[in-house]
C-alpha cells in the first residue's frame, strides 16, 4: 500500500498541499483529480522524491519511502523528459539500465514494452521524430521498463487519440490487474478516470475533498437525485415536485431534501399521469466532480 500522511507543502504564501492524504492499494488503478493548480503534480513530485514535503510522510508498505524504494517505483511527467535524438529502443534499454538491469535484461524488456505499447516497429526512429501521441507511449515505456513496484503518472492520456488511450488503458489495467502494481494517475479526462479506475481522491486548493471507491462515491450521490418519467408529460410538474419536497434539476432529475420521502415524489406525480421510471438518478464521476468541488468552494466563501 502507498499511503500520502498529511502533506503539507508551501511556496511563500500560497499554500500548494494542506494536510493531504489518502491511501491506494497494490493492484489498484487510482485517479488523482482536482481542478488545475489544485496541487496533484507537487503531490506526485514529493512522492517520487523531487520536492521534500514541509511536513507530512509518504509510506510504501508501512516504511518510510527513502531513495531506494523510489528507485523502484515508475513516474511519467506531464512534461516530456526524453532524449529526442536517441533512438526509442536504445533510449527505453539505457533508461532500464540506469534503475539496475543488466544489458540483455533491459533491451528485452524495451522490446517487450514496445511491442505491447505498439511502438515496435519504431524502434530505431529517433524520439524526435514521432507524432507526439507515440512520443507519449515512448514516455510511458521509460516508466515501465524495470518493471516498477508502483506507477505514478501524471496526465498519461494527454495529446492521444482514442486508440492510443485504448491501447495505453489496457497496458495499464494489465500491470495493475496482472502483476499487482498500484497505479495512480491525474487525468482531466474525468469519464476515463471513471471507466478505468477502481478508486479517486478529488482534491481542491491542495486539500482532499472526496475519496473512496468510483462506484461508491456515486452510489452515496444517487440517494438524494432521483429520475422521475411520466407518460404523455415532458416531465412532472414544478408543483409536484414542491409537494414531495424535491427540486426539480431538469431532464426528468430531482433532489430531494434530506428528510423528504422518496414515496412522497412518487405519489406527487401519479397525479400528472402514468409513472413509466422511478429510481434514484446515479451521477457520473464529472458530475460527482463538479458537486464536491462546488460545495467545497462555498464552504470555503462562507469562512
């Protein structure tokens, strides 16, 4: 397990993490969002050892992380760190070697990743020379080579196109599902955060605001949005809806208040005609988003 303990880190006056923390599981694929600026990248930078946290501790199976763990450990930047004169596959074997491999280990490993990240046949084009969507499955590469303990990744999606994300999402579910390596990675692309990840920490301003498994997370949501359809009505009338104590959201979606019934909805609408759906209205995780981040940014004006 990787566990992040209160960190707090500061740049002047701007606080960047305050107190963050959360924990993800080995074999787990994990989404790190928040809002840009929100302190995900300076999160990730303390826990590959870049940046040193003003307080706070980071725990790989219990034990402080030092550099020898942090050797092991696979980190793809937001920002491109290859060499774009080096050869993909001398460049992935160099890479293998300076984490410890030998020579034969780690060009049969470049080749391995290659070929699963369907770059092989470009391995002896220099980087520099390939659209920025394979520059991005080369990075990846780099961060797979020795075979990592763990996978830290920062925006791994960004500049592909749909088949490159299938292919890199594969590669990734792989080596989680496969040979139990925590992933975690930051990602704006919140429906494939949501298709992929078994977990999330949201976190805003450098605090966590929400964090827990994807399903649950949306299922603790569902309880106060429910859809209501009615046959022959575009949907149930406002009056209705203040009978039973809901609001009405548009697209046939209310939210109850707390204390209201669902029952009392229900009943409120068989009055415009035949109920034809009834069931509590699952938000999807950009939804979710938007909610946690929303109330989190009034709780903070109302200081």
């Amino acid at each position: 397990m990787l566990e992040l303990d209160e960190l707090s880190k500061r740049y002047g006056e701007t606080v960047a993490l305050d107190r963050l923390g959360f924990a993800v599981d080995e074999g787990q694929a994990f989404g790190f969002v928040g809002p840009n600026g929100a302190g995900k990248t300076t999160a990730m930078r303390i826990v590959i050892g870049v940046l040193a946290a003003d307080a706070g501790e980071v725990r790989w199976r219990g034990a402080p992380l030092d550099a020898e763990t942090r050797r092991r450990f696979g980190y793809m930047p937001e920002e491109r760190g290859l060499y774009p004169k080096m050869a993909v596959g001398q460049q992935l074997a160099y890479l293998g070697e300076l984490h410890g491999m030998s020579d034969p280990r780690a060009r049969e490993s470049a080749a391995l990743w290659m070929k699963r990240l369907g770059i092989a046949e470009r391995a002896d084009d220099k980087v520099e020379e390939l659209s920025l969507g394979n520059q991005q499955r080369v990075q990846l590469g780099t961060a797979l080579v020795h075979e990592p303990e763990a996978l830290i990744l920062d925006e791994p999606f960004s500049g592909l196109d749909p088949v490159g994300v299938d292919v890199l999402s594969e590669v990734l579910l792989g080596v989680a599902r496969e040979r139990g390596v925590p992933v975690i990675f930051s990602s704006h692309q919140l429906e494939l955060v949501e298709r992929l990840c078994d977990a999330v920490a949201i976190i805003r301003a450098g605090r966590l605001v929400a964090t827990g498994g994807v399903a649950e997370l949306r299922a603790e949501r569902a309880g106060r949005r429910w859809r209501l359809e009615v046959d022959g009505a575009p949907g149930t009338p406002a009056w209705a809806a203040r009978v039973a104590g809901a609001t009405p959201l548009g697209n046939d979606v209310y939210e109850l208040a707390e204390d209201t019934d669902p029952q009392g909805l229900l009943d409120a609408a068989r009055a415009a005609g035949p109920v034809t759906r009834f069931g509590p209205e699952v938000p999807t995780l950009a939804e979710l988003f938007r909610d946690v981040i929303g109330r989190d940014s009034e709780r903070e004006a109302a200081r």
